[in-house]
C-alpha cells in the first residue's frame, strides 16, 4: 500500500516538481544554464510511466503531470509580472503552462500511433512550432522561449547570428531527449540484454550527451574569442530619469520631470554627440500628431538641444492620431464626443492612441514609430477587429488605458549623417526575427527604450535587459538600452554589457559604438529552423489524422 501512494506521488508531482525547478534554476538572471538540458526529462519520464501503468484517463493524467511542471517552471521564473498586474500575472502563470503543454500532448499522440523513435522527431518540431506561433499570435508571450535562456551564457550560443534563439531551443529539446534516452538505458531489463552490452549503450549515449553539450559551446568560445566589432563609431549617450511608473510617473508636474531629462542628458551629450535616447514614455503629455511641430514638449525638445547641431533624440511618447470621419476610424479607434455642432448636436471625433518613438533633432521632428509588439492585457486586447468589447477589461497600469494602435512595418531613424538606429520599444526587444526587420531596413545600432518600473526590483527587469544580448548577436549589432528606472547600459557586437545602471538611479551614461553595416545569416533568414519544424509538424499531424479518419471508416 505504501508502494501503491508513493507511486502517483512521484509521477504527479515530485518527478513535475523537479522538473520545473530545474528549469528555474537554469534561467536568467541566473548564470547556470545547464540544467535547462535535462529539465524535461523528469516530465518523459512522467508521461512514459503513467502511460505504462494506467488505462483509464491516461491521457489526462499525463497532461495534469505536465501542466503541472510547466507552471511551477512559470510561476517561479515570471511571477514578478503580478508586481504590475495581479491578474495578468496569474494569466501569464496559469495559461502559459496550459499553452506548453499543447506540443507534450500531440507528441504522445505520436508516441502512441507510431513509437518512441517518431516520438523523439515529434516532440521537436511540435515544440518548435509552438515557440514560432507564440512569437506571432495576438496573445504572444515568449519570454520562456527555450533559446532565452542563455542570455546569462551568451558566451555560449555566438552561432545565434545564423540560427537565432531557435538554434538554442532546437539544442536543449535534443539535448533533453538524449538524456532521456540515456535514463532508458539504465533500466533495459538484464534479461533483454547483458550487463556488458545495457553498461556499452549507456556510455555511448552519455558520451553522445557530452559532445551534444560541449561541441557548440566550444565553438561558441571560439567565434567570442576571434570576433572583432565591425564599423565606424557614433556617439551615444542614454538617459536613465528614474520616475517610479507607480509612485512618481503621473503625479509630478511635466515641467519638473522635463527639466530634470534635459539637465541629465546635457552632462553627457556635446557637439560631437550623435544620438540621445529617453525611455518609453518619457513625455506623458498628449501628443496630437497631425499638429507634432507645434505641439510644447516638441518645442521645448528642440529649443534645449538647439545647440547640438549633430544630435537626434530618440524619445518615447504617447502619440495621438485622430479621425474626423467614421470611415476612416480603426478597430482600435476610440471615440470622443465634444462641443456642439449646433443646437443640441453634439461634434464626434475618432482618435487612435499609440505608444511612440520619436525622432527629433534641432530643427524640429524627423519620425516617428508605433509599436506594434504590444504587452497582452496591459496594452492589446487579442483581435480587436473581432474582439473589440474585450477592451473595457483592459489593465490599468497608469497612464492611457485600453487597446492600443500599431503600425505594420518597422521605421529606421537616419540622423543627418546617414545613420540608422532602430527604435526597438520595450516588449519589442524579446523577438528576434521582429528586430532584424529593423536591421534589413539600414539600421546599423539598436536603440532600446523601455520602463521596467512596473515590475519592481525583481528578476523581470534583470531578464529583460539580459535577452538584448541575444539580439545583438543575431544582429551583430550594438544595443544602446534606455530604461526609465534601469538596467541601462550599451551591449556590444558579442553581448557583452558594458556600463549597467543601477536599480532607481539616476543615470546618464555615453558610449562610442561602430556601426555594422553587414546583415548576419539570421537577420536575412529570421527564424527559418521554425518555419522548417512548422512544416514537419503540420506533415505529422496530417499523417496522423488520415490515420484516424482511416480507422473511424473501417469502423
């Protein structure tokens, strides 16, 4: 009996347990990464045992197993998002899991149709695939895509400039299936095999696992070891203001913040300084577009830097674009009822709003530019051309509430020079094919604005300035990261942080960064080892169905 409830135990919750406690351990800010390698398998061996030894709900159970380790691996690693939203924290930790599950289950339909040897393919590519669709949907949330998890070991996955993060994700599913063979090997049953030959297939699958591990290390080491930094230097200098988004943001005055940016950024900024960015929604103020030259945050912009003749800000605002027909209104459009047309008739007007990069030197706006990855919940609702009621649930974090607007394309700012920065906003800076699209339009450095505040002093922050590192190596590009209440700081071709912020500090910081102008295999390609995996899984499942279908007319 003892035996009977230490069994469901384990396979419900110690082996889950385990599971996603090593995959915490392995993620940023810590500098491990190697548990990552073997933290699936105790969740093989799950699924594998409860499949053995149950008939009824089997597949239930295998899933409760999974989901189960899926979200201690979630909720240990993001629950700090709860620190801007209890709500969609308990989403991002609940959902998530159900939604990694998803490749577990269809893999084991394959295990089950067609064996452990199309098992191992299976749970690749579905894997894989579900990373690139969770890149792309309206309910994205890739923070716990596989290949991040080496933005602490950057030194580790140089090769990133040809695969990109799905080089690294493809990496630890295999590596975590050879381990999960090599466990097999251990308990072959001595009577299918001698002891000499079970103890000669587990050293040869251990070594296996070993070179899988240490091979594209070493080459990693390598390509760090002899990559030299590529283009002629610019001059950036980045503000770091530090207004707690919570306590601070939208209380103190906007004469006091802006005269506080602009002192901070003339200690760093000269008449040789090219760039200066500000973080997201550095200017709360209301800025109509139609009018952006003459609206009072632009004029004082240009009049404080007016003695700067090479400079070009890159700033965050909040930019507002109206609408005087119905017609030409979005599904994201909002509606603003005023004046009076005449007796009694009321005037509408239809504005979008957006959360926006401006460029701006002295004499006056050169650009701006929409973000378009926007945060689920806190920024987008999902669909609103489908779904747009689902805007009044939307979480007030501050600010301007509800769906905001995007642009489809990417927007590079040139300065009078020639040079591109790309203005990656915030959650932007998480997708790598997304970024390299700002590459291949000429931007030769990455500029990154963002307001980490809502977060807290938690890992959160710390991760999302760790994972611009990936970016600069696919891009092999330098990252200028400006953040409201920090980490900011400059990341060179290879990854390399250089002159990080502290937490709530006041900050400017400058750097000289060249500008590359070459595009890397992965900026031309972008995530093509997904696409290729996509196409594989949709072949299996189509397999899979004929084979049902198939079954079900014979019956």
């Amino acid at each position: 009996m003892t035996g009977m409830r230490q069994g469901p135990l384990i396979w419900f919750f110690g082996l889950p347990l385990l599971s996603g406690l090593l995959m915490w351990s392995a993620w940023p800010p810590l500098h491990t990464a190697l548990p990552v390698f073997i933290g699936l398998v105790p969740l093989f061996i799950a699924d594998e045992t409860i499949t053995a030894k149950y008939n009824r709900f089997t597949g239930l159970k295998v899933w409760l197993s999974a989901y189960t380790g899926l979200f201690i691996w979630n909720l240990l690693t993001t629950w700090w998002v709860t620190n801007a939203s209890e709500v969609g924290g308990i989403l991002a930790v609940t959902a998530n899991p159900a939604l990694m599950s998803i490749p577990f289950m269809l893999a084991r339909r394959i295990r089950l149709r067609f064996g452990t040897t199309a098992w191992y393919l299976a749970f690749v590519v579905f894997w894989m695939s579900f990373e690139y669709i969770h890149l792309r949907w309206e309910l994205t949330w890739p923070w716990l895509t596989l290949g991040n998890v080496f933005a602490a070991q950057y030194t580790w996955v140089q090769w990133y400039d040809i695969t990109g993060v799905f080089g690294g994700t493809l990496w630890i599913c295999l590596g975590n299936l050879v381990g999960y063979r090599f466990i097999k090997s251990l308990s072959i049953p001595t009577a299918e095999s001698s002891n000499k030959n079970i103890k000669g297939i587990s050293f040869r699958i251990l070594a296996l696992f070993m070179l899988l591990i240490t091979v594209p290390i070493a080459i990693s080491k390598y390509q760090y070891a002899h990559y030299t930094e590529k283009g002629q230097p610019v001059d950036v200098t980045v503000l770091q203001p530090n207004f707690d988004p919570v306590t601070e943001k939208f209380v103190i005055p906007y004469k006091v913040q802006m005269d506080k940016m602009i002192g901070l950024s003339m200690q760093k900024t000269n008449a040789q300084t090219d760039f200066l960015l500000w973080p997201e929604t550095a200017i709360q103020d209301v800025i109509w577009l139609d009018k952006l030259a003459f609206e009072k945050p632009v004029r004082d912009l240009k009049r404080a830097f007016d003695s700067l003749p090479n400079l070009t800000c890159v700033v965050g605002i909040n930019g507002y674009e109206k609408y005087t027909q119905a017609d030409e209104a979005t599904a994201t459009a909002r509606t603003l009822i005023y004046g009076q047309g005449g007796p009694g008739i009321a005037d509408t007007m239809w504005y979008d709003v957006y959360n926006t990069a401006l460029a701006i030197n002295r004499e006056g706006p050169l650009g701006y530019y929409h973000k378009s990855k926007l945060v689920p919940g806190a920024e987008r609702w999902p669909y609103p051309e489908q779904l747009k009621w689902l805007n009044r649930f939307s979480i007030s974090l501050g600010g301007v509430e509800g769906t905001l607007a995007i642009q489809k394309d990417r927007t590079v700012f040139f300065n009078q020079d020639g040079v591109g920065i790309a203005p990656v906003i915030c959650y932007e800076s998480v997708f790598g094919e997304y970024v390299g699209d700002y590459i291949k339009k000429g931007a030769g450095i990455i500029g990154i604005i963002t307001n980490d505040g809502w977060w807290g002093d938690t890992d959160g922050y710390k991760q999302h300035c760790m994972y611009a590192s990936l970016r600069s190596i696919e891009t092999r590009r330098c990252v200028a990261r400006s953040a409201n209440t920090g980490i900011s700081c400059f990341i060179n071709q290879r990854g390399d942080i250089t002159q990080p912020t502290g937490w709530r500090e006041d900050a400017v910081i400058s750097a000289s960064l060249p500008v590359n102008t070459a595009l890397t295999f992965y900026t031309q390609h972008g995530d093509f080892l997904a696409r290729w995996a996509l196409w594989i899984a949709g072949g299996m499942l189509l397999v899979l169905a004929y084979y049902r279908l198939r079954e079900a007319i014979k019956k």
